[in-house]
C-alpha cells in the first residue's frame, strides 16, 4: 500500500492498523517513495555468545577468544 506525507499526518491510526495486519506501507513525499512502515517482529533468537560482525568476524585472533584468559594483541 501507498500513502502520502499528507495521509500519515491525518490518518496515522488506520496506517497503524493497516500495518498491524501485516501489511507494508510506503510513504511518499512529492511522488516519491521515502519510508516504509513494516510490522515490527520481535528477535526470537538470542545472538551467539562472542559474536563479532565487520571485518574481525573471520579474523585468526578473535576466534579463540574464550579459549584463556591470555591477552592477544595486534602487531603494527
């Protein structure tokens, strides 16, 4: 579904609605799409213990991080 800036400043409620029904709704400013309004879904899964994301998530030093208590640090 489509609506404006106009119709979520006076019809915010039946956009919610619509929203709660699953539905996804794209607003519009000047006939262009600038925001989706999507039903909001909790995290059922707990993220794993450690978990690194980026560019240290394949990185040789962070992978046996709860292996010891002994410090690893980077060489310059």
């Amino acid at each position: 579904m489509k609506a404006t800036a106009k119709e979520l400043r006076f019809n915010s409620k039946e956009l919610l609605n619509t929203v709660n029904r699953g539905e996804e709704v794209v607003l519009t400013f000047i006939g262009k799409p600038c925001a989706k309004l999507v039903p909001y879904k909790e995290k059922n899964s707990k993220t794993e213990k450690n978990e690194l994301f980026g560019v240290w998530h394949d990185n040789e030093i962070v992978q046996d991080i709860d292996k010891g208590s002994e410090r690893n640090y980077l060489e310059f």
